[in-house]
C-alpha cells in the first residue's frame, strides 16, 4: 500500500541544493568587503587606536610609529596621557560615527602634538591642559580642523612654517589661541571660535598669511601682529575686555570689515585697533564699539583708513607723529573727541562723518594736513579746533548742530574756505600770541547758515558798511571803518587792531564785541542788546572812546574792561544787565562819565583799579549802585563840576555840598553828588 505524506512535509531536495552556493556565497562578500576597506589605497593604510585594549595600539603615539607616510589613524574615544610626535604624513581623526570625545590630556606635559611632517591632517580630536602648545607645528601644508583645544599655551604654534590651515576649531581658556612665529607664511587661520584666551592670535616676524571669519570672545587681546608683514586680517569678530587689535613693528597688512567689541569696566583704558609703527596699514570696513581709542595710529605712513564705523569710543581716532595717512568715509558716531591728530603732517580726511560727541576734530602741531567734505554734526562743544598748526587745508566741510564750530589758536597760513556752518552757536574763533598766529586766509565763501563769515587780516584803510554778517574779524587792522552792519551768529572781534571806526553796528543777541590788545579805537552808537555775556568785553585796550552806544539786557555786563588803561566811556546806555552794568578789573586811569546805568543788580563795578575818574553818571533802579574794592580811584570832579545822580540818595544842589554818598566796598565817597538826574546839563 502505497503511503501518502502532507504537502507540508515534503523536502524539496532540488530546491536545497540550488540555495546553497548562495548561503555559502553571503558570508565570503562579507568578508571581502572587510578586506577591501583595511586594504591599502596607493599604498595608504588605516590603524585604529582604543585606549580600552580593544585595538591593536593603545597609545596614538604607537600607531604613528608602525604607520608609513599617506597612512590613516582613526582613535577610538578615550583619554590618552601622551606627548605625540607627527613626524609622518598621516591623518589622525575618529572613526565614522564616534561621537564620544577623544581627549589627549597632557597634565602638565609639554606639548599635545608636535607635527614634524609635512602634509598631516588633525581632525575631531579634543587636547587639553599641556603646558606648552597643543599643537606644535613645524613643517609646512596641515590642516587642523574641528578639534577641541583647550587650557595650553597656546593651542596652536606654528614656527618656520609655511601654506598650514587651522580651520573650525575651538580654543578655550588658554594663555594664546593661536601663535605664527619666525618666517612663517602664508598660513591661513579660519572659522575658528576662540573663547577665554588671553592672548588670541599672535603674528610675530611672519608674513602673508590670513586670518579670516574667527570668532573671538572674552579675551584680553584679539590680535598682535608684530614685525609682520602682507598679512590679511578680515571678517573676524572680536569681544575683548581690553585690547582689539596690536600692529606693531609692521608694514602692508590689510584690516578688511573685522568687528571689534570692547567689554570692559568703566576704569580701564581700551584700545580697539593700534597701530604703532606700522606703514602700508589697510583698515577697510572695520566696525569698533565702546573702547576708550578705537582706533590708535603712532608712528606710522602711508596708512589708509576707509569706510570703518567707529562707535561709542572716547577717542575714536588718535593720531600721533603719523604722515600721509588717508582717511576717507569713516562713521564716527557717540564720541568724546572725533579725531585727534599731533604732530602729523600731510595727512587727508575726506569724506567722514562725525556725529554726537563732545569735539569733531582736535589739531595740535600738524601741518599740510587736508581736511575737507567731512560732516560733523552734534558736538556739545567744538567741531573743529586747532592749535599750533599751520599750513592745513580746511575746506568744504558741513558742521552742523554744535555749539562752537572752529577755534584756530596760534596757527597761521592755514586756509579756510567753503565751509558751511548751520545752526552752530558759535562759528569762528581765533586767538594767538603773535602776529603771525592771525596769519590765515579765511575768505567769505565760509557761511552760516547763507551768510558769510568776514576776516580781515593787516587790512590798512577800507571800509565794511551796510551787510549782514554771520561773523566779523579785524586782526592787525588799523584804520578800517565798520558801519551799519549786522552780525548775525557770533560777534565783532578786534584784535591788535588800532584806531578804526566800529560805528552804527547791531550786535544783538549774539557773543557781542569784543576788543584785545586793540588801542585807539572810536565805538560809538553801536546797539549790544541782549547778548549771551557782555554787550562789550575790552581786554588789554587802551585809549579807545567808547560812546554813545546801548549795552543793555546782556546775560552778563554791559561794558566789561579787564587790564584796560585810559579809555573814555560816555554816553552809553546801560540797561538791565544780568550781572553788572558798567565792570572794570585791573584798569587804571579811566574815564567813566554821562553814563546812564541803571536796572541791573549791580551799577558799576570797580576792583583793583586806580586814577579812574566816575562823574556826571545816572544810577537808576539798580539793586546797588556802585562797588569799589582795593583801589583808589574818584567819584567825583571837585565842588565844581560834582560828581553822579544817585536815585536812592537824598542830596541838595546841582552838585551839592556836605551830601555824600558813600560807595560800596571801601572808604571812597561821591563827596559832591547831584540832586536831580543830568543835574550837570
């Protein structure tokens, strides 16, 4: 009887036998496969190296001996306590997928890694806490790329070394980050986040190399580039609690849109960008925030300086014995003083704008400087100020919204012309000791607010008459006359200018007149009304006549004389004057008389005066009339011609006799007042 079995438990013999070369074919590709990926490449092997005995070499440094140049180690994550020597081509990186740290840990050891060889890769590695460098370079064409280098000193040295690339690493807490020293060229630093590192790059007797795109933070210094040459600093950005940037000792290095942050306590002096010695200096595009010098130039030529912001910095540029600089573009925003430059010569600045700070421009001692089309608005104190300087081009600027707009002190054959000054408080000021400091062309294309500015210098003979002026100065001047004119921002200025006629002008509202060292002149009829401190201000003047004119409701005196001798005041009105009406100080041998005085805390002011003669004067309504202190000077002319009305003083004839009137200050009398006011006409 023929037996019968399940479907399902037949065996299928043919089927069998054709699936085994397949089954027997999947373990074989398997392990070709092995083979084909630890099989050499041209030569090229790999090793893998485990610090838990799982691999063939527990130490890098074991690896790097067995292997040949072109070779490859991949390091299993671990802590390795060893000083490595590269002294082979070869990369050294982690295995595929790792990402547990591998940590080369020096505990007081020398240096992480020496590279010896040319040509060696560094990837993926943490070295930390060597005393020296993490890595020590010393050949040339490496790269060292997104590794973790930590507490040395510094991470990374490159010595004698040329074409090496450190790239997208991080560097923490360490003395340096990066140091190229002794001929080495053409080195590139790049993408790298430095954090907490004293010193940051170092570039030290080396030349064309770049530093491009590294983020910097909490560090001291950014950057030193000492004794360098042609190197490339660009795109970096830098948080630093003290210094930016240090080029010293150096020539052709560009600075191309780096950003500088300062971080530092109010006490500390900071310094964005320093330059000393360094000619050839490029610095394009460059951002500076809040450092006490943003950007410091010493002893340096041939530097160009374009399109930077500089912002909320003391000094934002400070030049020092530095020449043929250009400076063109920048922004040079929330300011204590915009630039100051000494001792340089030849230099331009063209082009920048200077906004909200305390000075635009500070020049001391410079000369064949050229400053021209530069904004400077929002100065609380001065936009442009030069001492000691001659032979400088100011031209074509714009000053707008400060309160003084330019001071030359004792500079000469400087040239001033096109510039435009809106809404500035105060335009034009000069001063000097010397002839020769009011030696400087000021010609009237210079407006304020469309009208120009008038400076006259060895004018002999001439007449101004019928204009309204923004400004007026006579300097060394003799002989001119000046009628009906207006002055519209600042005031009439005499200095050492001598027996000219000052006649029907309006000073009003303005800084009034001003006379120094100026003898011999005729100002009468003139009207100073309301000025912002006296109407009329003499200082070291002589023998002028001061008649006629209305000096009243001034912020200060009507008429002020310091250390003036033998001038004649009559006839004037003085009016409600905020502090004084007629005040004389140091001067002698006056003649103050027909003189009405009146409405003003103080009438007429005499300290330190002698041989001054006070007669046939009206002092009305004034809170006191008189004050005479530490002189002896006369308030009367004898029984004849009497001496002044004194509207709070009781007294009988025209003058009157035995009714003084006692003056303030001293034992000086009125022996001879008048009872009636003008009692004398």
């Amino acid at each position: 009887m023929a037996r019968t079995s399940s479907p399902g438990f037949c065996i299928n013999y043919k089927r069998i036998q054709a699936k085994l070369p397949l089954m027997l074919r999947i373990p074989m590709l398997i392990f070709m496969a092995l083979l084909i990926w630890l099989m050499p490449i041209d030569g090229a092997r790999t090793y893998i190296v485990d610090d838990s005995d799982f691999a063939n070499y527990q130490t890098i440094q074991e690896a790097i001996d067995a292997a040949s140049n072109g070779d490859t180690i991949y390091i299993k994550p671990g802590e390795y306590n060893e000083e490595v020597t590269l002294n082979k081509s070869l990369t050294l990186m982690p295995l595929t997928g790792e990402t547990e740290p591998i940590i080369l840990k020096g505990d007081g050891l020398q240096a992480g890694i020496t590279i010896a060889a040319e040509g060696c890769s560094l990837q993926g590695l943490t070295i930390q806490d060597f005393s020296g460098p993490a890595i020590y370079i010393q050949s040339d064409r490496n790269t060292i790329k997104k590794n973790v280098l930590k507490n040395c000193n510094p991470t990374v040295l490159i010595r004698g070394s040329n074409e090496n690339v450190i790239a997208e690493n991080s560097m923490l807490n360490s003395q340096g980050a990066v140091a190229i020293w002794e001929n080495a060229t053409n080195n590139v630093v790049s993408e790298n986040d430095i954090v907490g590192c004293n010193l940051s790059i170092v570039v030290r007797e080396a030349a064309v190399n770049r530093i491009l795109n590294n983020k910097i933070s909490d560090v001291y210094w950014g950057m030193w580039l000492d004794h360098a040459e042609s190197c490339q600093i660009k795109s970096n950005d830098i948080q630093s609690k003290r210094y930016g940037m240090w080029i010293l000792n150096s020539s052709n290095n560009a600075l191309l849109q780096n950003r500088i942050r300062i971080r530092s306590s109010a006490t500390d002096i900071t310094q964005g960008i320093n330059l000393a010695n360094a000619s050839e200096t490029t610095l394009h595009g460059n951002e500076i925030n809040d450092a006490t010098y943003g950007v410091i130039i010493v002893s340096s030529m041939n530097g160009e300086l374009m399109d930077n912001a500089i912002l909320r910095c003391t000094n934002a540029i400070y030049i020092r014995d530095a020449d043929l600089l250009g400076i063109r573009n920048n922004s040079i925003i929330s300011t204590g003083c915009g630039i100051s430059m000494g001792n340089s010569s030849k230099n331009s600045f063209d082009h920048n704008k200077i906004e909200e700070g305390t000075v635009g421009l500070d020049m001391g001692r410079c000369e064949q400087n050229n400053f021209s089309y530069n904004r400077i608005s929002g100065m609380t104190d001065t936009a442009i100020q030069i001492s000691s300087s001659n032979d400088n081009l100011i031209s074509s600027n714009q000053i707008e919204n400060c309160s003084k707009g330019l001071i030359l002190l004792d500079s000469s054959e400087n040239s001033l012309s096109a510039n435009r000054f809106q809404n500035v408080e105060w335009s034009l000021y000069t001063e000097a000791e010397t002839r020769e400091g009011f030696n400087n062309s000021i010609d009237e294309s210079n407006v304020v607010d469309s009208l120009p500015i008038v400076y006259l210098f060895e004018n002999l003979g001439g007449q101004i008459q019928d204009r309204y002026l923004a400004h007026l100065t006579l300097a060394y001047c003799e002989n001119v006359t000046v009628r009906n004119i207006a002055i519209t921002n600042d005031a009439l200025f005499l200095f050492d200018s001598n027996n000219n006629n000052i006649l029907e002008n309006n000073i009003s509202e303005r800084f009034g007149m001003r006379l120094v060292q100026s003898d011999g002149n005729q100002i009468s009829s003139n009207l100073l009304f309301g000025n912002k401190f006296s109407g009329m201000f003499l200082y070291a003047s002589d023998g002028n006549q001061i008649a006629g004119n209305n000096a009243s409701r001034n912020n200060q005196n009507g008429i002020s004389l310091l250390s003036c001798n033998e001038n004649t005041i009559s006839g004037n009105a003085v009016d409600a004057n905020a502090a004084t009406g007629i005040w004389l100080n140091l001067s002698n041998d006056n003649q103050i008389y027909q003189n009405n005085i009146s409405n003003s805390p103080m009438g007429l002011q005499v300290m330190h005066c002698t041989g001054n003669r006070i007669y046939h004067n009206n002092f009305l309504s004034n809170e006191e009339h008189s004050q005479d202190i530490g002189g002896l000077n006369s308030w009367d002319e004898g029984n004849v011609t009497g001496g002044n009305y004194w509207m709070d003083h009781v007294a009988k004839g025209n003058p009157s006799e035995n009714w003084p009137r006692m003056i303030k200050g001293g034992s000086m009398l009125d022996n001879f007042p008048f009872q009636d006011e003008s009692g004398w006409q």
